[in-house]
C-alpha cells in the first residue's frame, strides 16, 4: 500500500499500434477477480486475439481507500502483465462513481432531481456535474494516474470518466443553480437579452436579477419551453466541461496519449449533444446495444451511421457493445446464432476501428451479474467464448479495412438533437411525436428501397447528399435554413415533414405562416396544424392514410407540384395539398404534411427518388434486404452488406460477386444474422 507515491520510474514506451488492425476488446475489471485469475484471463485474451482492455473504470474506491491513502500497486501489476502480453489499455480515469467516503464526507456533491429528492449512494454516478467539491477531487485522481502512468508501455489511450450523464444528466442543485445563471450570463450578456429569448412577459415570468433564476424545478405548470431549451443545453455543456477539465488535466501530464470518453449514441439516450463534444476528444468512442425487438438491427445502422456523422467521417471505437443478453431490460434474450458477429461488422461498416464489449469476464455480483461477456459464466467451454474466438479471427483478416474513412453515401437523413429536445417538452399540438422513431422510419424506407443511406447532424456537410430528408426538423435557426436553401439550390433534394422549421433557436415561433424557416424553399404556407386524435386517421388521394398529423396546404409558389391531397381528414376539405415537391435551382424541396408508415411511405420514397433520377445504389436481389455500410480504402472500397433477417442471400463470393468485388471477411454466406465485408476495387 503506497500512502503518498504517484510516480513510478520511466517505463520504455514501445510503439503504439497503428491504423493496420480493428481493435478488439472489453472493459476488464480484475480488482473484481481474485489476483490468481489474472493469468487466465491474460491467456485467455491472447487466445480469443484481445488486443485492448478498458481499466480501471470503476476502481476509484480501490485506488483511493480513502481521502489520505492511495494504492497502486495492484493496478501496477495488471498493468504490468498486459503490457507484456501485448495487450493495450484504454485507461479510465476511474472518475465515474465516487468512493462511499468522499459522498459521506461531503454529500454536498450528490446530485438533486427536479422535485428535491437527492440521489444517494448505492448505484453509480451519484454525483453533481457542477459541483466543485467533486471537480476537485476527481482532478486530483486524474492527475495521480496520468503522472502514474503516463509513460506506461501498455497506455494506448485515455477514457474519460465513463459514460457522462448516463444516470446524472440534469442536476437542480443549488450548484446547479449558480452554474446555470453563469451559463446564462455569457450567452445572454444582460437580463434584456434573456428575458427576450425566453419570452418572460408570457405569465410574468420577467426576471430583474440573476439570482431569481433557477433551473426549471418542479412548478404548479409545464416551466418556459424556452427556459427548458436551455437547461437541456446547459446541462449538456455541463457534462462537456468536466469532460474537458479532465481532458486538460491529462494533456499536460501526456500530450502524446490520445482521449476519449464514451458516448451513447443509440435508443431514447437524448441528453448530451455529441455533435457538439466530438472536437473535445482526439477520437470519437459510443456505446451501443441491440434492441432484440423487430427493427432493431435497423436502428443499431442507424445509430453507427450518427457515430460516423458525429465522428466528422473519421475512424472511431464501438467502445461497448454485448456480446449476448444485457441485464437492464423487462426481458433480456441472449442473441441469436451469427448476431454477435453480424452485429459488430455493421459497426465496423460505419466505421469502427474498434470493436469493445461490457465486459470482458462475467461479473459473479452486482448489479450486471446477468450481464453477457467475451468470458461467459460458463467459461471458455462454452458456444459463446468460441463465437468470440471467431470474431476475434474474423477482425484480424479484415485489418485492411482499419483506418479507412466513410464513404458518404447519396442518401441521408437529418437527426437534429436540439429538435428533439424541443419535441420532448409538453404544451404542443401532439405530446407523442416519436421524433427518433420518425427518423426512423424515413431511413428504413430507404435503405428498403435500395439505397445506402447516411444519418448526418445539423452541423455536417449538407450539400454533398442528393437526396436529403429532415423528419420533424422543428428548430432551425436562420443559419441552417441558409445551408438548406443553399444545399437545394446546388442539386440536393430536400424532403422535411410536418412540424418542420417551426421555431428559432431560442424556441420561439418564426412568424407568417408554417413551416416557418422553409416556408419560401417549400413554397407553401400552412395557418393552422390539425394533428388527429389516437383513433382517427387521413385519407390521401392515392389510396394512402397520413395518421397523427394533417395540415391544410396552401400553395404560395406557382411551380409547386402536388404529389398526395387530403381525400378526408378531420376540419381539412377534400382536395387541399397533403404532399408537394418544388423544383427549386438544381434540386427540389418536398413537404409531406402527415405521418406515412410501411407501403405508403415506402410508394413516397420511390416516387421522390425517381422523379429526382436517384437509383438504387444495391443490385435488385439485396434491395431491401440488406443494410449497406462502405468506407473509402486507397485503392478499393469496402462495402459492409449486413442482412435485416429476411432471408438467405447467398454465399459471400455471390453476394460480393453482385457488387464487383470480392469477400474479405465475415460470415461465408449472407444467412440470416449475418453480415459480409467486401472488397470492391476502384477503377
């Protein structure tokens, strides 16, 4: 036990390993595990071909036992054997769960809910974004271990606490409290500013002082949509300044060691806005995992191809991932036979460099006892371990593909997370708008269609899509709608939905007529939503049925084509405009004012992609029933071809025969559960 040591002597740092292998690895956690089973998992790595661990994730409590006293030495020594095993780490600043000392010391760093309550110990991450208290206590760890491992043989990079704002995203603290006014103080400069952006003559809510600012508690009413705008915002930046207040700390120790910390880019996870963090890490990491439900391999290629936007096109680490049934749902099925192979290629199509599981050896106690691993409970003789004995072969042949960048595709649909902060909030026209979902479906249509199909963010390169849809893009503010009017101009084709281009930036209604900001581009102007009840339902002059959402179109440009009317719908007479396309410059901008779903979104789709001479980007036999993924190599493309579950596709030299090229790994045949990697060389 050291008390005070945080230095050890210089370690020889041998060379990192490059861009010429995907990773492959987990969170491995063996101050869990008695010291005599360190051997085994070490052997047991090198024989599944680990080549990197993430440690010491939630150690804080063993490296610090309490405030005076620090212990290394166990740390030390796995560290140690990794390093002669060849295996890397990614090495967490053990940050994320405070020690049972430090919150009984000073409970002040605990985090409060919007009713008062605060969340105590017992589970993890209890602890306040704002709080100075913890700041400092978790920089001074930081630093200990930089300082500690710096030099290490074995550090190939840092994680940065773990999973920010999983569980402690919005904190109403009175630190909180104090933070938030300082965040409103440097976006707004004076209270005239901000009690303009949050419209505080509404219910007399002006403010004459900061300190009559607090964070949107719970009141006797829904709080200001605007105020809510942007706690969620602060909140975000919140958790983006601890991110670099430990980041700072580590570049001055080891301005050599790459950074990261690990998103959550997948299901309902909405509170951080990556899109805004990427530039703060050396390189982009997420966590993801498989919604076993119908769709749900849709939505991990969703998911991955966001990571990707996010990521600015450039490598990154599926940092976690499972490889059987997770431990946190209702029901929790271990995935079927070819998934966990299937499920990895598709992240490494999008990207991945990378490809990381929770966890390495199967927890015996705690909260994810149940929680699948690369070492199941049942050990190496086991179907599992030998599925990832075959992953880890299967990475090794596809090492060609590491370092690669996306290859953008012609296709591409918008996730704006700010408008789906918005759409979360209650005083709207329709509470259950499903704005993830909508987005959703928008790709599916697609990628059923034929196409590869790219998930961008607001703040990507617009203009290179040919087709461009924007579901429910409800916030935007005057700068998007000028690279949107300047994307269409250029030959993009714009598709938006009802409750589209709604609100500004501060959340306040663009007045003269929906859909405000794209209102001139559509060339239409809508004076009143109509959203329809639960049970009620539009019907469209195709044959078609809009559900959720009508609205009456006017037509306010004479070169607006009308491609769907409302037949029926509840207060809207037959034969107003339901679905219209404009020829604007080099492209098109189409409204569809109701929710479509299956074969009537799927006709729509279609429809638009040949009126603006977009081809399918699949041969016939694979439309529909593959997801494409392609990332650019230097003399060949390698297209990620991942089956939806439909049905047996073929062999892989079929299969990689149809696009050209040639199978470089993967599954022998595109069965159902599958995925290929092909090599396509580049004329």
């Amino acid at each position: 036990m050291n008390s005070n040591a945080t230095t050890r002597p210089g370690f020889p740092r041998r060379p990192r390993r490059e861009s010429a292998a995907i990773h492959f690895g987990a969170d491995y956690n063996p101050d869990q595990w008695p010291e005599a089973t360190w051997e085994q998992d070490i052997a047991l790595m090198r024989r599944a071909g680990v080549t990197v661990v993430t440690l010491p994730v939630f150690s804080w409590a063993h490296i610090q036992p309490n405030e005076d006293t620090w212990d290394f030495e166990w740390l030390d020594r796995i560290m140690d054997r990794l390093a002669q095993a060849g295996i890397d780490v990614d090495m967490a600043t053990s940050t994320a769960s405070p020690p049972a000392w430090l919150t009984s010391k000073h409970p002040e760093v605990l985090p409060v809910t919007r009713t008062g309550e605060t969340l105590w110990p017992g589970g993890r991450q209890q602890w306040r974004p704002t709080s100075p208290v913890f700041r400092r206590y978790a920089l001074e760890l930081t630093r200990r271990l930089a300082e500690r491992y710096g030099s290490h043989p074995a550090l190939a990079a840092w994680h940065v606490n773990n999973e920010l704002g999983c569980h402690n995203a919005y904190d109403y603290s009175d630190d909180a409290a104090a933070a938030f006014r300082a965040w409103l103080r440097e976006r707004y400069t004076t209270l005239e500013t901000l009690n303009d952006a949050w419209g505080t003559a509404f219910w007399s809510q002006t403010y004459h002082r900061w300190e009559e600012i607090l964070p949107p508690r719970l009141a006797a009413s829904e709080p200001n949509p605007s105020q809510l705008l942007d706690f969620r915002r602060f909140s975000s930046d919140a958790l983006r300044d601890h991110l670099r207040a430990e980041s700072e700390v580590l570049r001055a120790i080891t301005p050599d060691v790459p950074i990261t910390t690990n998103f959550m880019v997948m299901g309902d996870t909405s509170a951080m806005d990556y899109p805004g963090w990427a530039d703060d890490v050396d390189f982009v990491s997420n966590d993801h995992y498989l919604d076993p439900g119908p769709g749900g391999i849709d939505e991990l290629a969703f998911s991955a191809s966001l990571t990707s936007a996010i990521a600015k096109g450039r490598p990154w680490w599926l940092m976690e991932h499972a490889t059987s049934a997770v431990n946190w749902r209702p029901v929790n099925p271990p995935k079927l036979p070819g998934e966990l192979m299937r499920d990895s290629l598709t992240h490494l199509g999008h990207g991945a460099d990378a490809i990381c599981f929770f966890q390495w050896r199967a927890s015996r106690a705690g909260a994810e006892k149940y929680h699948a691993a690369l070492l199941p409970h049942a050990g190496e003789d086991s179907r599992l371990f030998r599925d990832v004995v075959a992953l880890g072969k299967s990475l090794e042949d596809l090492a060609a593909v590491a370092g690669s960048p996306a290859l953008p595709a012609r296709a591409a649909v918008i996730f704006d997370y700010e408008s789906w902060w918005s759409l979360t909030q209650e005083f709207l026209p329709h509470t259950r708008l499903d704005y993830r979902g909508q987005a959703l479906d928008w790709y599916r249509a697609l990628v059923a269609a034929g196409m590869r199909v790219d998930v961008v963010t607001a703040r990507n390169n617009l203009e290179r899509y040919d087709l461009l849809v924007a579901p429910l893009l409800h916030v935007v503010p005057a700068d998007l709608a000028e690279r949107l009017h300047a994307a269409v101009a250029g030959g993009t084709h714009l598709v938006t939905t009802y409750f589209s281009g709604t609100v500004d930036e501060h959340d306040h209604i663009i007045l003269g007529g929906y859909p405000g900001a794209l209102r001139d581009l559509l060339g239409i102007r809508v004076e009143e939503f109509s959203p329809l009840l639960d049970d009620d339902a539009a019907a469209l002059s195709n044959g078609g049925t809009g559900r959720m959402w009508s609205e009456r179109v006017e037509l306010t440009a004479p070169d607006v084509q009308v491609l769907r009317r409302y037949e029926h719908a509840r207060g809207i007479e037959a034969g107003v405009p339901a679905v219209t396309r404009r020829p604007v410059g080099q492209g098109s901008a189409t409204y569809v004012s109701t929710r479509l779903e299956g074969e009537d979104l799927a006709e729509l789709v279609a429809e638009l992609l040949a009126s603006a001479g977009i081809g399918p980007d699949l041969p016939e036999p694979l439309r529909g029933q593959v997801i494409a993924s392609a990332r650019r190599g230097e003399a060949a493309d390698y297209w990620t071809l991942t089956n939806r579950g439909n049905h047996d596709l073929g062999t892989a030299a079929a299969v990689a025969g149809m696009l050209g090229g040639v199978p470089l790994g993967g599954a022998d045949s595109l069965g159902v559960s599958n995925a290929v990697v092909v090599r396509v060389p580049r004329n």
